[in-house]
C-alpha cells in the first residue's frame, strides 16, 4: 500500500464557469502559509456550490509578482461526484466552514479530517 493521501488543510474558492486545467501544473492564489505537499480543497461558489476538487501544492508560496496577495504552483483533480453544499452543511464539523464562505481559508482540524473521509479515494499528491 502507497503513501496516504495527504488531509487537506486549506479552501480555495472557485467561481463556477471559470476554467481550470485538470492534471496540469499552474500557479493558484493561496495563504501564505502554503507549503509544498499542502493539499487544499476547491469549493465552486455561485451554481452547483460544493467541493470539486483538491489541489495538491507543489512549491511554498511567494509573493504574486506585481499583485497582491500569495501564489503557489498546484496540480488540480476533480472531484467526481462532487460534494454538494447541502452535504457540507449537514455535517457539524463542516458548518462553520461552508456557511459563509467568502475566500480561501485555513481548514480546522476536525473539518479537514472530516473532508478527508468524505472525498473519494484520491492517489497521493505528486
């Protein structure tokens, strides 16, 4: 058996309609914080709201040149079914997150242990 999957520690928020390569290597905004191996879920704001996909960091965060805010390289994996808001909010551990979600944010303990249950098998971040 391989390594584990890691637990997400992170939300990144998506806006519906907007596209993002499956399986390739880009650059996402993110906390400061991020660290390559960090694993952070992908919530699809406005239709369809919920969780669609992971993306596993491959670099720390450095400054966005000429911008504000973080960025660091990922890879993005979807998420098939997607985990719907309903879902998110019907789990106590992960209210308090999906309630009022606004921009990326760090993942309590116990709602990133719960994410991790939830998502289906995932292989191991690159």
């Amino acid at each position: 058996m391989g390594p584990a999957a890691p637990t997400p520690a992170l939300v990144l928020v998506h806006r519906a309609g907007a596209a993002v390569d499956v399986g390739a290597p880009r650059s996402y905004c993110c906390l400061r914080s991020t660290a390559a191996g960090t694993r952070a879920v992908v919530y699809r704001s406005a239709r369809d709201q919920g969780v669609v996909g992971v993306v596993d960091f491959l670099s720390d965060a450095v400054p966005r040149a000429g911008r504000h805010g973080w960025a660091a390289d990922g890879v993005f994996r979807q998420v098939e079914p997607y985990l719907p808001r309903a879902a998110l909010l019907a789990d106590p551990d992960l209210t308090a997150v999906f309630a009022h979600l606004q921009s990326r944010r760090r993942l309590p303990e116990a709602a990133a242990r719960r994410l991790g249950e939830m998502l289906p098998d995932l292989p191991p971040g690159p």
